[in-house]
C-alpha cells in the first residue's frame, strides 16, 4: 500500500494485499518484455525470437491463474471493505488486462513467423512506434496503480488516441498495397492484424487506467471520453 | 442526506447524553427513515449502543442520565414530560444481544405484554400468537410445542421468539442491539433473512460489531467514534467508498 498508508491491525493481511501488488508489477514486466520482443522478432525477421514468446507466454498464463487465486483467496478469508474492496477488484482486472497483453504479443510473433517467410513488403515504420507508445502506456498505467496516481492514469488514457490513430493510418497505408498488388494481400493482412494487435495492447492498458482511476476515486469511467 | 422529509420516522437535533459527568454522545443530529433498515457501527464504547436505548428511553432506567438536545418520533420530543415511556417502548420495541426469554412458556412469552395492556380474549391471542411467531419466521418449528417452556428453545429460536415477542406489542421500530452476536451463523442467517422480511412493515434500527452485517442488512449506515457521528450515508457507499479517512480505517480493519 502507499507510504503515508495506516497499516491494517492484521499484518497478514497487509502482506497478502502487498503480494499481489508485487505478483502484478511483475507480470506487468513480461507482458512488456513479450511485447518488446515480439516486435522485435517482426524487425529483426528472428523468428526464433518470436518462437521463444509464444513459448513464453506460458508463464504469464502460469501468473495469471496465481494472481486470480491469491485475490479470491483474500476475498473469501478477508471480506474486504473500502478501498481493500476497491484494490482487490482493481487487481483481478488489471491482472485480466495483462494476461490478454500477453496474448496479443503471443499473436503478433505468431505473425512475425508468417511474415519473417515472405519477402518483406516494407521498412516497418509505424509499427515500431506504436509498439513504444503501447509499452509505455503499460508501464505508466501500472505505475499509476503503484503510486495510486490519477494524472499518470489520466494521461494514459488520452495515448490510446494516438495509437489509434495510427492504426487507422497503417489501415489506409496497406490497402492502397493491396489496391496496386494483390500479391501483397496476405504480407498486408498479417501486418493489419500486428497492428490491431498493438491497437488491444493500448486498450488493455487503457482499462488498466480505468481500474487506477476507480480504485483511487470509486467511479467508473470506463464507458466516458477521457 | 438521502432522505425525503415525509419519512422521517425519527428527527435526532443536537443530542447530546451523559452518564454523569461522562459525556457518552455529542452533538448527534441525524435523521431515520421510515420501513428502512439502519445500522449504527463503531468501535466498543463509541457510543452506538447508548443512542440506540436513547431512541425508547431506556436509559431512564440509568441513574445520572441527563440528555440534551431533541429526539423527535414522528414529530414529538420523545423526552417530554408528558409521554409515557411504556407506551413509547410498546411503540418502539427492543432486541437485545442475548436472546432473553422469560421462563414460561412460548405462547406465554408471545402474550405476556398484550395482556398486560388489556388484551385477555383467548382468541384474539392465539391469532395474535400464530402472527407474532409467522412473521418472526418460528411458527413452523414450535406449533405443536407453544405450551413447553420458551427455555427449551435453542439460542437462534429464543432470540427469534424474543423478535416475536416486540412484534406482539405491535410497535413501528424495532431496535436491535446486535442481535445475533450470540448466534451461530445458520440462526443468524435466518434472523437476517427475517430483518429483510420485516422492513416491509417495520423501521429497523440495528447496532452490530459485524461489518459484514451491517453490509447486508441495513440500507443506511451510521459510523460512530468516540461519542460522534462520523459519516452516516448509504450503506454501499460506506462500504465501498466512504467519505471519512476514520470510516475507511475502520471499516477496513486499520484501527488502533
């Protein structure tokens, strides 16, 4: 819990609430470590790199069923009120959010594999930015949630636009590809679907800035324009 | 505050109390609405206890009691000088932590006060005795034994039938004074089934130690510290996101 934080008269308890924070800051950590490697399989065409991230993904899956059984476990012993309530519900979706992360690197070296057999269509330009924007939302939403800070939550939040954004672009980008060379259809599909995978990654992160935002404030704004 | 003016069935303004010269409340003004479950929740010696025996005068019985300020029942000074305290504790009923039976039998127990305010006719008070044990949710299990004595009961029965019994009297309030903490969690379940069963025609106001309770069955909660009210506001959001760091560090178990 935070620093200034009054400690619960169960110090158990306090160690439990405390270890599913660090279990999520951790598995925050691979998910961005499967993203930055599955990216980097797609531009440095190493599909063994993307092989080890599918592999890899297995311990964030692992990871995922520990953290929702310590955060049931706690709900059933505990019956946690307040904001307890409001972290442990936090900590089930953030750790949702995450593990679907993980997935979507998983998917992006499953296309990296496809895409590192053909010719390469084009220098990957957009992709590795998006990649960072996305990264960095992960990152920035789960220190939201460490330092209970709604500014940072807030500012990862307007990001997704930009990812959006250039989703969008790489969108148009590709179909005038497919427009001129049909042949360029499959390359252009799968880089279409790297690039929707990123566009998740940023609304998973998103969703984890919601849950900071709830958790620190009590209100959903989960369905409201930030 | 949440509440609509016409059902307000008790107007606390400024109350304050004293056991001697221990103030045990102070500056109290809150208001309880009517067919509406509330709870009052606080540490030991927060003073929930002693507003709720406030609430029918029963610590006129204390001597050295002195209260201060208006407690309002449906618009009358409950304290006047003119209101007589049995008809106001037949008016509002109690239920105390240990289910408190008296030793006679159980239609006895049921119509013990009734007869004393002058209902004799046998059959009005074996109507009075099947209502009283059906809406308390113990007609079924003592039907057939209404002549045994009340003490044979188990602890959730005896507590139940003490719930039937402040119902006999016919009253608007019941208040409880954390009625199943002597229970175990099958027969407290079913006295708070039946506390959700008796809002529909009774305005119930409950002091209990267990949070999650409080959670389930009341409406409206009020935290108490150190003879004040803290916060007092919709029970899910009390729970979920109270206002008040001391409400929070309370309720989350941060205390001490």
């Amino acid at each position: 819990m935070t620093k200034e934080e009054r400690k619960h008269t169960s110090a158990r308890y306090d160690q439990e609430l405390a270890e599913i924070k660090e279990k999520l800051i951790y598995l925050g950590a691979l998910t961005e470590k499967a993203i930055e490697k599955s990216i980097q399989s797609l531009l440095g065409r190493d599909s063994d790199l993307a092989r080890a991230v599918i592999t890899e993904d297995n311990q964030i899956d692992l990871l995922d069923v520990e953290i929702e059984e310590k955060c049931i476990r706690l709900l059933a012993l505990r019956q946690p009120a307040a904001r307890d309530l409001r972290f442990i519900t936090t900590a089930i979706k953030i750790n949702g959010h995450l593990e679907r992360i993980g997935d979507m690197a998983a998917n992006i070296a499953e296309k990296a594999i496809l895409l590192n057999e053909m010719p390469q269509l084009k220098p990957y330009i957009d992709i590795p930015r998006m990649a960072e924007i996305a990264r960095g939302m992960i990152r920035n939403s789960l220190d939201a949630f460490v330092q209970e800070d709604i500014d940072v939550a807030n500012k990862v939040r307007i990001e997704d636009e930009k990812i959006d954004q250039l989703n969008d672009q790489i969108f148009r980008e590709l179909l005038t590809f497919m427009l001129e060379d049909p042949r360029k259809i499959h390359a252009s599909l799968l880089i279409m679907q790297v690039s929707k995978s990123l566009e998740r990654i940023s609304d998973h992160a998103e969703g984890i800035a919601d849950m900071v935002i709830y958790m620190v404030t009590g209100k959903i704004v989960r369905h409201e324009a930030p | 505050m949440v509440t609509t003016a016409n059902n307000i069935i008790f107007e606390l303004k400024q109350v304050n109390f004293f056991y001697g010269s221990t103030q045990a409340l102070t500056d109290i003004s809150m208001d309880f609405e009517k067919n509406r479950v509330t709870a009052l929740i606080g540490p030991s010696g927060c003073g929930k206890s002693t507003l709720l025996r406030l609430l029918n005068r029963m610590n006129d019985l204390i001597d050295g009691t002195r209260v201060e300020g208006e407690i309002l029942f449906e618009g009358r000074n409950i304290y006047n000088a003119d209101n007589d305290p049995v008809e106001i504790r037949r008016r509002i009923g109690m239920v105390f932590q240990k289910p408190n039976p008296f030793p006679k039998s159980i239609f006895n127990n049921i119509t013990y006060g009734p007869r004393l305010t002058g209902t004799r006719n046998r059959a009005d008070l074996e109507l009075l005795v099947e209502q009283s044990l059906k809406q308390a949710v113990l007609w079924d299990e003592v039907k057939d034994i209404l002549n045994k004595s009340a003490m044979t009961l188990s602890g959730g029965q005896q507590q139940r039938l003490c719930i039937a019994r402040a119902l006999a009297m016919k009253p608007d309030v019941l208040l409880m004074d954390e009625p199943t903490s002597a229970l175990d969690p099958i027969s407290t379940a079913k006295i708070e089934d039946l506390i959700e069963e008796l809002k529909k025609n009774y305005t119930i106001i409950i002091v209990t130690h267990n949070m999650q309770q409080a959670a389930r069955v009341s409406e409206m909660t009020g935290f108490f510290y150190l003879g004040r009210l803290i916060e007092y506001a919709l029970t899910t959001d009390i729970f979920t996101n109270p206002q008040v760091k001391q409400t929070e560090d309370y309720i989350t178990g941060r205390f001490g």
